[in-house]
C-alpha cells in the first residue's frame, strides 16, 4: 500500500549524506515534490502514479547532486561555512583512514605480503633514484656550475672530428684579458708524486690550479684556508687523503715530504682540508696546489703555446655567451695553437659545460673529466620500474583474489547508501594507508641493506640525505601516490562494482575467469624470469672470465715498484739473491698497473698506441708468446737499431702483411718492429684490445723490478727484498704486488654486477611467489567442493594441489616461451656493452632458469597441501 | 523542441520576468513555464533551483520561507531592484538579437 509520507522519506534518505545539499534545501525540493504530487492528483492522477512522475521530471540522484554541487562552494561561503566544510573533509579521511587499519589489521596476511612486495619496491627504486639523480646531476652541486665551461681544442682527424680535453698554458691568461664575457680562468695541471709522512711512503697525485680555483668551484674547506693556491710550498687535502695520511690526527700545519714528477724533493704544509666530497662529484682532487707550485714536479716552460695543461675552465658572466665566446677563441687564438707544431693543427675551440663532461668525455681525448655510461642509468631505471610495476600486479592480484572475504562487507555498505564512489574512495584511501607503511619500511630497508650493499658492489658513497634534498621528498611522496592509485585503481573499481543484492542472494561467484588477473601474473613471470636469467648469465659470463687466458702469467708474478733509482738499486740486487726467483725484468712501466698512451706516424698515418716501457726480458718475464721476430733481447740491443715489439692489434692496425723490420716513427724517433706478441689483456674484460708496444727505455727510467717466482716462493720472496729494503731504507716499505691480484680485483668487479641482478631476480622471484601464494590460496577456498569430492575419491593432496594450480603452471611455461627471447637479445646487447670479452650465449641459462622458477612455483604451491590435509570433505559437503 | 543550450540560455530571464509578476515559489515558476512553453523547450527542473540560488547569491532575487499547510515550509522568491536590472539588461539584449534575426531571416520567423 503507497504511502507518500514514507515515499518522501525514502527518496529524502537518498539525498541526506550529500554535502552539495545546504541548509534547507531537502525541504525545498521536497515541498517542490509535494507540490507536483497535489497538482497531479488534482487532475486525476493516482497519488503513486504521481509520485513516479514527479520523481522522475526532478531528475535523478546523480544529476540533481551533480546540479547542486555546481553551486555548494559558493553556498558553503555565503553560509560562512568553509572552516565547517575543512573539518568534516579531515573527519572523513580520518574515518578512511581508520577503516582502511581496521581492514590491513583483518587481512593480516595478505597486507603483510603486500606490503613487504611494496617496501623491497620501494627501497629499490629509493636507491636507483639516488643513483639517477647523483649521474644525471654530476658537477651540478657547485654554486657556479652554469656558467663553468671547459675549453675544448678540436682537430680533423683521417675518421672524424677529435675533441681534446687538453689546452695550451698561455690561453688562460689571454682568455681573461681579452674577452670580457669571461668573468675568471682557472688553468688545472696535474702530476703523480710521492708523498711521506711518518712510515707512510705512498704515491698520490696532484692537482696544480689557479687561485681563482676557490672562487669558481664550490669545495667548501673542513678546516684551515685556500692559502696553498698561492702558496707554492703548501697543500690542500682531500678530507679523505687528510684521514688515510693523519688518521684522527690535525693534518693542518703537518709537513709532507713530496717528490713530484721529475722534481726534487720538496717539503710541504698542510694549510687546508676539504670537506667530503659529495657522491656527484667529477672534478675531484687529493692533493691540491697552487699553479706555480708545478715547477716543483720539474721544468716547464708555461709561455710556451706548445707546452699544455690538462684543463683550462672558463666561468662566463652569462651562461647564453658560449658561442659568442667559442667565436671569438676560434678567431683570436687558432693560428697561434697551430703555429709551433705543424703536425698538430686544430680548427677551433669548444666549450663544454661542467654538468655535462662527464656524459661527452667518451668522445674526448686527454680529458680530466670520468666517463660516465648511461648503460646503468638506464638499467637500474628499467630494473626500478619493473619491480614496482610487479609489486603493483602483486598487490591487484592479492587483492581481487581476497575479494571474495569482502562480499558481505560491500554489500552492506552499499545497502545502507554507501555509494560507489565512496568504496572507490575507501578501497584507495586502504591502498594509498598500506603504501605510506610500505614506504617507512621500504626507507628503513634502503637505508640499512640496500643502500650498504649497493655502496659497496658500485664503490660510491651515497646517503639518503632526507633533510638535505626537498626533491627526494617530492620524489618519495609522488611514489606513495602514484603507486598506491595505480596499483589500487583498478581493484578497487572491480571490487566496488559487486551488487549488494546479488552478494546477499549467495549468487555472486568471483569467476575462474579472471583474464586481467592471469595476465598480470604472467608479466610477473616474465619480469622473475628475465632478471633471473640476466643473474644467471652473468654469473656464468663471470665464470667464463676466471677460465679465460689473460695472454700472460698472471700467477707466480711479483713486481716491486721503486720510488727512485736507489731503491730500485737496491730491491733488484736483492732480488738477484733472493730465493725462488726464476728471472727477473726492470720496466719503466709495469702491465696491469700502468702503462703511457701514445700517437705514432705509420706510413703517413697517425695511430694511438700503448706503450709499455721495458727492458729486455719483460716480455719473457711474464711468458707473453711471440707470433712473429724476436724478443727484445740482447741481440736486439747490441744491434744499435731502436726497436720495438707490437701486439697482433697494433699489426692489424698499421695494415701490415709481413710485420717484421718494419718501422714506426715516435717522438720524432724511428723505430723497427723485432717481434710481434701475441695479443694479451693488459688490462681488463671490459676494454678492447688496443694496439700495444714495448719499447727499451734508459735503466734511469725503470720504476719496476718484476720477478718470475717458483711456486710457494711468493711470501719468502717478498719478504726477503722487504728485509733487505729496510736495512738500507729504515723508513721504508717494500711496496709490490702479485700480478694476478689485478686479474681478483676484475674478477670481484664483475662478480659485483651479477650480484645486483641475482639481488634483483630474488626480489623479483620472492613477489612473484607472494602472489603465487595468495592466488594459490584463493584457488583451493574457490574449488573447495571439488576438493572435497576428489578427496572422498581417493585423491591424495599434493596431486589434488597440482591439478587446482594447474593453470598457474601453464602461466608459468607461456611467460618462459614468451620471454625468452626477449631475454636472450638483451642480455646479448648488455654483454656487449659492458665487456669487449664475454662468453656466447646459449639455451643453457634460460633453462635453468625455467627450472629455477618452476621448482619454487612448486614449492609454494606445495603450501596449500597442508591446508588440502585439513580440509575435512565432511564438513566441505555439509557447508556447500 | 529547441535545442538544450539554448533552452538553458533563457531559463535566467524568463525566471525574472516571471517573478516580475510577483512573488512565486519553486513549483508555482515550473507550472507557468510549461505553460509558456508549452513543452516546445525542454525544461530542468533540478536546474531551477540551483539557479534560483545562484541568482540570489547575485543579489537579483530574495527568498522568503512561508509555512504550508502540509509538510515543511515553502520557500518564495521575489526579484530585487538589482534584478530587475538585469533583467532590462537581457531585455534589451534578446531585443538587439531579434533585429538581427528579423533583418536576416524576414518578419516570419522572427521572435514576436
């Protein structure tokens, strides 16, 4: 029986919780029903009939709300409201808020693996951001760093345009007094050198600049001032230098005692010492010194236009004069650069921005700047990406396959009017809550494991800094949001979608067909699968290196590095006593330690070489094999010819059939090639080959005493020529070396790359498991009747778990299939890029790691056994 | 029928001119448009309402609340001296637009 008191109220209810409805006006529109009712039943009309019309001629709930809140704002101010309307919009998140604890704490579980996928996520992305931003920004720290340029000298080579890092000396100087859009110019010369202090006795190098150096740069001072940049018998330490030197000790006022380059000795005061410098900084130094201070490492003519620095930055008044400045050195300064020295000609000047030398030095020659890759910006970013991208698949998975222990709950917000927009707003807020938590952890993960670990396998020192950088801050907030909206947007509207009638009749069934869930699961897969391969073929790739032949003996090589030539006297005297010593060599340079890059005209031609300066028997020395003429022997000395030995490469190079007797022409000196050695690594996997050559240098010249031992003699040897060392040289200690520790120090470098993608594929793996599990778990809640049954049958529970999960299994196998190959082209472009040598790829990696994922996909599944075990078909029949 | 713009585009001034004739309640300006109307323009009626408000906000109408003799009170509107305004204002507006047409189009179709 129609009443309309009641229909009023009913259709009023529906209005009530809206907050685009102020003041009075529900009793507005009501009266305005009321009114259309009367009027209806006036003319005939049945009070129902008149009712549904004048329901309807209103318009719906949707589109009255939605006219009405077109004007709310405007209302809430007129009514002086909007401290009101602030309060009840905090009230109400909070009651999100609230609700959505209530909900993580019910579903303990399943939030848990939520939450520890998010936090593994976002500590990963957490480092890869402090990563990207430390490359991306290098340099970017100094006050100046905008308008700091560094000159460039450019040249037509036979193969392209050369950029050369190096400047003449003179153009500093006339850069200031001639071109007023330059505000100052700080010339950097650099030199390696001894340096004493106490015991200690070590090599290190210097930096010589300008006194404007402290103006232009920003490397504020730990302690003492920039006095040594005027002061030539001064220095300035590194913090670090100033810890590896003095300890805990005040470094300042401390007296080195230096030998620089072909200097004399010298003796220097410590009167400053930097900061640490930050992680994003290239141009660094250890020791630095005023620019006069370079006559300490030997004579230099510095007006000289053929004499160079290896830097010469230029900081502008105004950044947007680069090419105004470009024009005008190309103009005033070409022709006296080229004037000394025909054979080096350049056609003009470049410059180059501070924040972007460490991205160009690939293409420069004689460069001071590092040389960055972009290889692992773009590798931790994809890696970074990738694993959010799967916690977010885990989290919709968990969550739409745990929907089904919400059903009630939906429809009964739904039947006491929530709307859907609220679910959708509840089911967020809930996702966007267990985000925030993931992020406190996922900051406590970075900081003490991933952030440590990566520290050390990539030899930086980065911090979280989170009350330095507002960008991280941004940056941590945006994730929370950005993951927490897209990874809760689309289970949230599936889940707000139920119908409350249909959940309360039984007859909502969350399908097996779930098309959106499976293909999240196999990107998962395939994501798990690709990093494990990536791990698993670098490991292998590792192992292939640790069989490779180096080209020479590594093993039962000992070399000994001298500091000048009384030393050197000494150790190889030593050493000719010494036991276990199969032959001995002197080297100005030693193989794996050092070596001089060199140009040589061939035929006309100008190619870059190795060199390695030598004495005779070097070569033997390390077992490096002969491909073609003789060693450099006695022979080859008595003859008066200046010869060489080159490598395969360098024969490869010049072009030549028949190697031998054929001459080079160096430093303006003619030499003949006596033999070719066989190609070997002087320095590691990840570089090419160059062309190399060993060349007889004057015994002054020779630094190392390298030493073929008998096996076992390594220790007694050492410590012998120590003894003998220290007996003339009380203050001093032998320094040497193994030469296969350099082969350790690659291999633990290469070994440090796989760890982060077997770091990365675990993560990967452990998500992927989570959302095997949680699925794995709603299959058997969903299938619980035919478990039932199957058990009364006389299934037994392992085989009943396979068949339940077969689909997963399937899952499994297609993503495999279909990222295989993806895999296998990668990581054949990332091999390539990182080491010039590296193993072929075969099927052997990726069907390991099948069976690698395939074995813990079991061993998950194999967790819903016990569950199956309990699971009584008695009680199963009697609740179905 | 005309079209749903242009409907919403008279729905101001023939509100005013309506309460022009005196004060009117909600569902009073509903019955004499559609007698105006004569359902050749598609009316809202969850429009008017916000409009009413709006156009009180605007200063160009008030409201008034009077007991009825069932169910909550009714609430009149009347127009204001700022209203009538702004309404001679559309008037003169509407006017200009129907020379145009008129000069355009002939005295046929022209409005009035």
């Amino acid at each position: 029986m129609f009443n309309l008191e009641t229909a009023l109220s009913t259709w009023r209810h529906q209005y009530k919780y809206s907050r685009s409805f102020k003041g009075r006006d529900l009793d507005e529109l009501e009266q305005h029903l009321r009114d259309q009712v009367s009027f209806l039943v006036s003319g005939g009309a049945e009070e129902e009939e008149a009712f549904r019309t004048a329901v309807e001629e209103l318009g719906a709930y949707h589109e009255t709300e939605t006219d009405y809140r077109s004007v709310a704002w405007m209302k809430t101010r007129d009514r002086k409201e909007v401290m009101r309307e602030i309060s009840f919009f905090l009230t109400m998140m909070a009651n999100y808020l609230r609700v959505a604890f209530r909900n993580l704490k019910k579903n303990k579980v399943s939030s848990a693996i939520n939450i520890l996928g998010l936090s593994v996520s976002i500590a990963v992305a957490l480092v890869t951001y402090l990563f990207v931003s430390t490359v991306m920004n290098q340099d970017a720290f100094h006050e100046n760093s905008d308008e700091i340029f560094l000159v460039h000298q450019v040249t037509q080579e036979e193969d392209g345009v050369m950029w050369w890092g190096n400047t003449p000396m003179p153009l500093g100087k006339e850069i200031v007094q001639s071109i007023p859009a330059a505000e100052r110019v700080v010339r950097l010369a650099q030199s390696t050198g001894n340096v004493s202090y106490g015991d200690a006795d070590i090599r290190a190098s210097f930096r010589f600049v300008d006194p404007e150096f402290m103006d232009m740069f920003t490397f504020p001072l730990e302690a003492g001032t920039y006095s040594a940049l005027t002061n030539p018998d001064q220095v300035i330490l590194s913090y670090s230098n100033a810890e590896r030197f003095f300890g805990m000790e005040d470094p300042l006022g401390k007296v080195l005692r230096v030998r620089i380059g072909d200097g004399d000795p010298a003796e220097l005061t410590v009167t400053g010492v930097t900061k640490e410098f930050p992680a994003a900084a290239d141009i660094q130094f250890s020791i630095l010194m005023g620019y006069d201070a370079l006559r300490l490492a030997g004579e230099i003519d510095s007006e000289n236009w053929a004499t160079f620095t290896a830097a010469t930055f230029v900081q502008l008044r105004n950044a947007a004069d680069e090419a105004l400045v470009e024009s005008q050195l190309n103009e005033a300064y070409i022709d006296r650069v080229n004037a000394p020295d025909l054979d080096w000609q350049v056609t003009g000047f470049e410059l180059d921005n501070l924040q972007n030398l460490t991205h160009n030095s690939q293409n420069v020659s004689r460069t001071i700047s590092g040389s960055i890759s972009m290889a692992p910006v773009f590798v931790l970013s994809l890696i970074s990406g990738l694993l959010l991208l799967l916690s977010c698949f885990n989290y919709m998975n968990i969550t739409i396959a745990t929907a089904s222990r919400r059903l009630k709950e939906i429809g009964v917000r739904k039947a006491v009017g929530g709307s859907r927009k609220q679910l959708v707003f509840q089911f967020l807020a809930e996702n966007v809550e267990l985000c925030a938590m993931s992020l406190v952890l996922g900051l406590w993960m970075a900081w003490q494991f991933i952030l440590p670990g990566f520290n050390a396998i990539a030899d930086v020192n980065f911090e979280i800094g989170l009350l330095e950088s507002w960008e991280i801050w941004v940056f941590l907030i945006a994730l929370v949001f950005v993951t927490g909206l897209a990874s809760g947007a689309y289970p949230a509207l599936y889940v707000s979608g139920f119908r409350p009638t249909i959940i309360f009749q039984g007859r909502e069934r969350l399908g097996r067909r779930r098309p959106l869930t499976h293909g999240f699961l196999t990107f998962q897969f395939m994501l798990a699968f690709m990093t494990l391969a990536s791990g698993i073929v670098l490991t292998l790739n590792g192992r292939y290196h640790t069989n490779r032949d180096w080209g020479y003996e590594g093993e039962h090589i000992l070399f000994f590095e001298a500091f000048n030539p009384a030393e050197l006297n000494v150790i190889h005297t030593s050493a000719l006593q010494a036991p276990g010593v199969l032959d001995i060599s002197l080297s100005r340079d030693a193989v794996g330690y050092n070596d001089q890059d060199v140009d040589l005209i061939i035929d006309g031609k100008e190619i870059e070489a190795i060199e390695f300066g030598v004495s005779k028997g070097y070569a033997s020395v390390l077992g490096i094999e002969l491909s073609a003429g003789t060693l450099l022997d006695d022979e080859t000395v008595r003859s008066g010819t200046e010869s060489i030995l080159v490598n395969e490469t360098f024969v490869a190079e010049a072009g030549w059939e028949d190697p031998v007797g054929q001459f080079v022409n160096l430093d303006s000196t003619s030499y003949a090639v006596a033999g070719v050695m066989k190609d070997f690594h002087y320095n590691d996997f990840f570089s090419i080959i160059q062309p190399v050559l060993f060349k007889l240098t004057p015994e002054t010249d020779n630094r190392f005493v390298t030493l073929r031992l008998q096996e076992g003699a390594g220790v007694a040897t050492s410590g012998f020529i120590d003894e003998q060392l220290t007996a003339v040289f009380p203050d001093k200690q032998a320094r040497f070396f193994f030469q296969d520790a350099g082969f350790q120090a690659f291999y633990e470098e290469s070994m440090g790359i796989s760890s982060i993608f077997i770091f990365v594929a675990t993560i990967a793996l452990m998500i992927s498991c989570l959302s095997i599990y949680a699925l794995s778990s709603q299959n058997v809640v969903n299938r619980l009747k035919e478990i039932g049954v199957r058990k009364v049958l006389g299934g037994s529970s392992s085989s009943i778990a396979r068949l339940v999960n077969r689909k997963l299994l399937i899952i499994l196998t297609l993503a495999a299939v279909l990222s295989s190959p993806l895999a296998f082209i990668g990581l054949d472009a990332l091999l390539d890029d990182i080491y010039a040598y590296r193993m072929p790829l075969n099927a052997l990696p990726f069907i390991i790691t099948y069976l690698v994922i395939l074995g813990t996909t079991l061993l998950t599944i194999s967790t819903q056994v016990r569950s199956i075990n309990r699971a009584r078909p008695a009680d199963i029949m009697r609740s179905e | 029928m005309v079209s749903k713009s242009l409907a919403s585009a008279t729905m101001k001034p023939l509100v005013l001119s309506m309460l022009k004739d005196g004060p009117k309640y909600g569902f009073q300006l509903v019955y004499r448009a559609r007698q105006l109307y004569e359902g050749q323009i598609p009316w809202s009626n969850s429009k008017l309402y916000p409009l009413l408000h709006k156009m009180e906000h605007d200063g160009w109408v008030e409201s008034y609340w009077k007991s009825s003799d069932s169910g909550p009170d009714r609430k009149y509107y009347r127009i204001t001296a700022e209203g009538e305004k702004a309404l001679a204002k559309v008037q003169s507006e509407w006017q200009m637009v129907n020379a145009i047409w008129r000069d355009l189009w002939g005295p046929e179709v022209a409005i009035g």
